[in-house]
C-alpha cells in the first residue's frame, strides 16, 4: 500500500537548519519586516499504512525579511516531551500528543503554533525554538484550535475549539490583546464533529457542524472507549479517528457576537464539508459565508481529504427567511483559501487559493479571485514547482486591497529545494524569491508576523 502523504514532497525532511546567507532574486520591498512562518507535519516515524497527514509531528518554517534582506532561515520541530526523546535532547517519553502541526501566528508578543482537537498551543521564541505549552496565562486550559480569527478592528483572537470525543459541545473563546482569555462559552451541537475552522463577522459567529464525527471504532482494541486523545495519537495507532457520518445533518449556526448557547440559529445545509471558509460579512438581514466545500472527506480515502474536487462556494445564510442559498462561485479544485487579514469579517472584493485537483494533489498554480467581478486570474510558477498556501501582507496600513505582495513557499521538484516566492498582489507577477537550503514538505497554514 502506497500512501500519498508520505511521498515526494509531503515526505518528511530529516533535520533542521539554521541558514542566514540565503540568495535572494529579484527584490525584496522595503515594507516588508518581519518573519513569514509556517506550520505543518514532519513526522519523525510513521507506519505507512495507517498514518494520517494530519497527525505528523509539527515542524515550523520561518524565514526574517528586513530592510530588503532575507537575514535568515529556521525549520524546527515543535518539542512535545515525545519528540524530545525521538531527538536524544531528554528522556523517551510516551506520545500523549501530536505536537502543534497547523498553524502559527503571532499574538500578544508571543509566537504560537497551534493544532486543533483541544490540544495544547506551543509557545515558540523570536527564532523558532519550543518555550512549552501554551494555556494563554490559566485562562483557557484544556487546548485550542488550529484556526483563531483576529479582529482587525479590535485585535482580539476569536476561536472554536472542539474535543477529540466529547460529543454535543464545542467551545466559542475570545483572547485578548493582553493574551489572555476574556470570554468562554460552550456551545451544543448534534454530536462529536470535527469542527476545524469557523467563521466570524462584525456582528456573529459561524459555526459548522458537518458530517465528519468521531469513531469511537478507530480507537485500538486496547482502550476503553471513548479515549478520544489516545484513539487519536498513540499506542500503536496513528489513524485518525474521524469519519464521513451520513447520517449526521449538516448544518450552520449563526450566534450573535455576545449571545448565549440559546441563542444560537441553526440552518440546514446539503451534506459536505468544509475544512476552510475564506471570510464572511454581514448584509443587512443576510450573512455571507465564502468557502471552500469539499463534496465530502473521510469516507473511502482514510489519509487525508481525497474525495472529490473541492470548489469556492457561496452560503448566503437568510436570517429573515430562516434558509440559506447556496451557490457556486468557482468550479476550479482549490484549497487553503486567504483573505486580506484587515478584512476578516467585512466585505471582500479578493480572495487567493491554490489549485489542487480532486485527491488533493497541489497542480501548480494560485488563483486569485475578484468577486465583485465574478473573474479569476491564475498564476502558473512553472514545470515541477508546486506552491502551498500564500498569505497578503499590505504594502502599508492604508493599502488598497491588492495594493502589496502575496507569499508562501513553493517546491521545486528539480532542486528539490523550495523558495520563499513574492509575488504582486494586483499584477500576480513575481516580485523575489528566497532560495532555501532545503524543501519545505507540503503542509498546512502559515503567517506574516510584523515586527511589533
């Protein structure tokens, strides 16, 4: 049995560098200070047959831009106690824990990976190397999320976070610009789903309760069901416990920003799933959810989404009328949707996807999308070079939409080496690259984090 996500470019790199004479073509603008960083899994082993590529241990890539310069290169795994011990850096230790593998961001001075599942955050220095768990000061124990959302007119970091096998809740959090949690609030759902990423506007929250729930059947034999944190990681399993349920209903909720569990509105929606929206706002009566729907996961294809080609969709959720329209707004296969970070919760005239086809396979190219003109420009980086996510990052404050660069890595399969790669974001044409010492693997999500 072959399995795609530990092969060619989703396979693991074997050590981590520290780089700081890096080439550099083309020109890096000025504007730019900062670190892009991103997260994803490297696992240190791995039973073919069963492993997840969702459940490799976390390794975070960053490289320093100032002044025009690429100052240095850093891939480091995040040190859970396990992954310690697999490094002969402290004692062997069980693995009670994938190590945070899926995102990074910056907050409130910190750097944060994160992982979902209500596992913990990890805390890492300026350059990359593990401080320990992160329980934001005592105030949020119990894990986070992979996918906070910051408001960019407050600051604070909205979150959903759900459990590995605690069925009929998830949690709704607000951090504060001081790091610390400021508003919890558990929410009832229909049972025990995988709810990765959710959705916030200036006036709600946005919840998605699909139908991809927890088998307590992947758990070992061994353990006394549900364990949910065990069934997920450990003791001789690496399957990840969750499956496409159809018999679960597929829904959105809709909670006002300040609202209790019982004030929750919930909407059905046909059977799918989706792992990202790329943003939401507010109109009039109406919300509108932007997002990228899978047809559905987890059902036949056990190592990671493979089950059909995943579109840009648009969910027009009617709170006067009590439905919800939904329609498609690019046939094209896409993932790992982004949005100008300063528009997260209002109207968005762009939006930045890259191309996969319907097994997940990354084809080569970024879509941008103008929906206010219904159009969409590709950006192709040429034979064998495959880019992950791209992030915006605004030329200033005040920039128009488009007005700055897109980034993100992208593999070269003749070097195998990968590129820290800028382009335009108005024009899509290729501004610089940052030659690395290595390959970045495929992985997940990723950030500009700014100097102050």
């Amino acid at each position: 049995m072959t399995n795609q996500f530990l092969e060619d470019n989703f396979a693991p790199v074997t050590r981590e560098h520290t780089a700081t004479r890096l080439e550099v073509t083309g020109h890096l603008p000025d504007f730019l200070d900062g670190r892009y960083l991103r997260n994803g899994p490297n696992p240190l082993a791995a039973d073919e047959d069963t492993y997840h590529w969702f459940l490799g241990d976390g390794m975070v890539h960053g490289v320093r831009l100032r002044d025009g310069r690429a100052e240095w290169y850093r891939n480091r795994w995040i040190r859970t106690p396990h992954v310690a011990g697999l490094l002969g850096e402290a004692p062997e230790a069980p693995n009670t824990g994938i190590g945070a593998n899926t995102n990074v961001i910056g907050h409130a001075g910190r750097t944060l990976a994160l992982i979902e599942g209500g596992l913990p955050a990890y805390e890492l220095t300026e350059e990359l190397d593990t401080v320990g768990q992160c329980d934001f000061d005592g105030t949020l124990p119990g894990g986070y999320t992979a996918h906070p959302k910051r408001d960019p007119r407050t600051g604070e970091l909205h979150a959903v976070s759900y459990r590995f096998g605690v069925g009929n809740r998830v949690q709704y959090s607000v951090i504060g610009t001081d790091g610390r949690a400021r508003r919890v609030l558990d929410i009832e759902v229909t049972g025990a789903p995988m709810m990765h990423d959710f959705s916030l506007t200036e006036k709600h929250v946005v919840f998605y309760d699909l139908p991809v729930t927890f088998d307590p059947h992947q758990a070992p034999a061994h353990v006394d069901v549900p364990d949910p944190l065990t069934a997920r990681t450990g003791r001789g399993v690496s399957s990840l416990p969750y499956r496409w349920n159809e018999d679960y209903p597929a829904r959105v909720g809709v909670l006002p920003r300040e609202g209790g569990n019982g004030d929750v509105r919930w909407f059905d929606v046909e059977p799918c799933y989706v792992f990202h929206p790329l943003n939401a706002y507010d109109d009039g009566h109406r919300v509108v959810l932007d997002v990228v729907r899978h047809p559905r996961v987890f059902d036949r294809a056990l190592h990671g989404p493979a089950e059909g080609l995943p579109t840009l969709d648009r969910w027009t959720v009617d709170l006067a009328a009590g439905k919800v329209l939904e329609e498609r707004l690019d046939d094209h296969g896409q993932e790992f949707p982004r949005v100008d970070e300063r528009l997260v919760g209002r109207a968005h005239r762009y939006g930045y996807a890259v191309a996969v086809d319907g097994e997940s396979r990354l084809t080569g190219a970024l879509h941008k999308h103008d929906l206010h003109k219904g159009s969409l420009e590709r950006h192709t980086f040429g034979p064998g070079r495959v880019p992950g996510e791209f992030v915006f990052v605004p030329s200033r404050v005040d920039a128009a939409e488009d007005d700055g660069v897109l980034m993100g890595f992208v593999f070269d399969a003749a070097t195998q080496r990968s590129d820290l790669t800028l382009l335009d974001a108005a024009t899509l044409e290729t501004v610089a690259a940052v030659h690395l010492p290595d390959r970045v693997p495929h992985g997940f999500h990723g950030n500009w984090v700014p100097v102050g």
